[in-house]
C-alpha cells in the first residue's frame, strides 16, 4: 500500500548545530555499538562497501560510479572516501523520479554493490548503514502512573559509522519533493521502529541520508534503497518548535512543525514512527542507462573479435597514446576485426603495419 506521510530529510544542518555522524538502536544508547562491521549472517551485508560523502554515505553500484541522496548536493572535483582511498568525483546524474544521485568518479573501485531486482522487499530483513547521531533524552508522554516512553530524541553527533537491522513494513511515497530543486521523492521502503528487530532494531537521525539499505535475496547480500527520510517533527503539546525523535510509538504525541500540530490518538497497539529509503528496484532502469553512458573522461580502449559481429573483447596488448591518437599492437596471425570503447563519436581512420606491429589511427 502507498501511504502519504509528515517526514523529515535526514541532513544534519535541520536539526543538529554540528553536522551529525550512527543510527539510533531500540536496545542500548552505547555510542561504540556496532561500529564495527558485522559478522555471522550480516557478514558482507554492504559495511565494506560504505564510503564517505561529506558528512553522509554512497555505495559504489560499478567500478567507476557510488550512488547516494540527490538532497545532499555536491560539486564535481569533491572527494569520496571509501576504506581509506579518495576517488574524485568527475560527473553526477541526477534521477528525474527519484532522490537518487549517481556520482561518477576518477580511478576504479575495487568491488562495488550489486542491486537488489525483486519487487518482493516488504517483510524481508534488512541491513542498513548510517552516520547518523547518537540516542538522545527519552520522549515521554503524561498518563495516569506518570509518563509512558514513546522513544528517544536525536542526540550528539560523534562522527561515527554504524550498522543496524529492522525490517521492511511497507511501501509508501514521499507526497513532497527530494529536494529544493523541484525533483521527485519517487517510490520509498518503508521501515517501522517497533522493536521487534532484536537487538539491532535501528531508526535513522540527521546525517543518515545516502546510506545503504541491504537485503539478502538468497544469492547475497544486494542494494535495495538509499537512506532518504524519517517521520515526524514531534511535539509533547500544541506549541512551540517541536523535536526530531526516534519514537516506537506516536500515540499521545503531537505530530507535524511548527504552528500546526495534530496529535495522535493514544491506542492500546503502538503506532512506530519509521524511517523511508528511496527503492532501487523500480529505478534499475534508470540506474543501468546512467552506468552504460560513455563520457570525454573514459580512456580509449581497443576491442577485437575473430568475426565483425563479435564477440568483442579488450585487447590485452594495445598500447594507446591518446595525444597522437595511436593504438599500437603486435601484428595478429589470423583476421581479427577492431572497435573502440570509450567516449562518444570516435572511429578507427586508419591501419597498417609496420615492423610487425599493427598501428591503428583514430579521431
């Protein structure tokens, strides 16, 4: 079912004076809780493959591309930083339908995510990846034997990654732009806070967005959504600024900003506010013509195949010289045929030999 909901954009400059670094868990406020990467079953559920954008995350999703948050911004020539090694970014893509943002980069990756497919992700277990803040106050609210907990503000920033498990309860749509420039929300997982995790039951606070989302599909762990919102503000009465909070239960509290809060009725079941990440599966589409697309900044590399309708493969021995647009060869035994892979518009002008070397020319 697609729901319309209040929600907040998890950048830290909305709620937190510093820029905020973990999520937040149902079990324990330990700051040094999983901060290290997971192991048992949620060995290589994606820890590795979180590298640092700014204050936030992306996941490298090819050799040269991370994805992330479109709300998050950035410029061409900023770095990101994944397991120590800087990569410059030299291109972005933005997603028409969605936040997400795909960054292109100088160098290659080493490994990078493989993206979940199913259209099957509600009930399933998941991983998910944040610098977000750390558990703040309790948020309680006033009943007959005193105040009944509903959750936990956002706390301090501590420039910490963190891992936490929860599962998908549902599908919704954002109902507001990703962002200031008029861009859609497009579809989102939606992932309640209702302590029924384990102890790894996580929310999301400010600086979470562009983290991963992972689910094991049963070949591995793969890519299912970007970090992207949260529910509320919140509010113990019908006045005043309100808070960001990670709360498992809505029931009594007052919800929506500033000068217009509604509460919520208070019933016996708990009603968890969630956290939202914007779904891969319905943007592969997108994903993959953003991956297949040539640029200026693509090295030319020199293909052959026995037949002119291929199979085509990299030449191992080519050398190119991109300043005088040579490629240089050794001389093949057999017919081979030739193409370019690299940047848009280029094309072989000419061949020959020459002491036993095959040189091609090309423009």
């Amino acid at each position: 079912m697609i729901e319309n909901r209040t929600r907040l954009i998890l950048m830290a400059a909305l709620w937190c004076a510093l820029p905020a670094k973990g999520v937040i868990f149902f079990s324990t406020a330990d700051p040094d809780y999983n901060t290290t990467a997971p192991t048992g079953e949620l060995a290589n559920s994606g820890w590795e493959l979180q590298g640092n954008w700014g204050y936030f995350l992306g996941t490298p999703i090819s050799s040269k591309h991370f994805i992330t948050a479109k709300h998050l911004g950035g410029v061409v020539g900023e770095k990101f930083i994944l397991n120590g090694t800087e990569y410059t970014t030299v291109a972005y893509f933005d997603d028409p339908a969605s936040d997400l943002r795909i960054w292109k980069v100088s160098g290659r990756f080493p490994a990078f995510a493989e993206l979940y497919s199913g259209a099957d992700e509600v009930g399933k277990n998941l991983a998910v990846f944040g610098r977000g803040t750390q558990r703040g106050e309790e948020v309680g609210v006033s009943g007959l034997l005193g105040s009944v907990r509903k959750g936990w503000q956002w706390g301090l920033a501590d420039g910490r990654k963190r891992w936490g498990e929860n599962q998908v309860g549902g599908l919704a749509s954002s109902g507001r732009n990703a962002d200031t420039t008029g861009g859609a929300a497009g579809d989102l997982l939606r992932v309640p806070f209702n302590a029924r995790g384990g102890l790894n039951e996580a929310h999301l606070s400010a600086g979470d967005s562009g983290g991963g989302v992972f689910i094991d599909d049963g070949a591995g762990w793969k890519l299912a959504g970007i970090n992207f919102t949260v529910d509320g503000a919140y509010n113990t009465s019908d006045s005043g600024p309100g808070f960001a909070a990670a709360i498992f239960d809505e029931g009594g509290l007052y919800k929506g900003r500033e000068s217009n809060w509604t509460k919520v009725p208070d019933t016996v079941a708990d009603l968890p506010g969630a956290f939202y990440a914007t779904r891969i599966s319905v943007r592969l589409d997108w994903i993959t013509s953003v991956l297949a697309q040539p640029s200026a900044s693509d090295p030319v590399v020199l293909q052959s195949a026995p037949a002119v309708t291929g199979p085509y493969t990299d030449e191992p021995s080519a050398s190119t010289n991109s300043d005088l647009r040579l490629i240089t060869l050794p001389q093949p035994s057999g017919h081979r045929f030739y193409r370019l892979r690299g940047p848009p518009g280029l094309w072989i002008t000419e061949l020959k030999v020459e002491g036993g070397s095959l040189i091609l020319r090309y423009e």
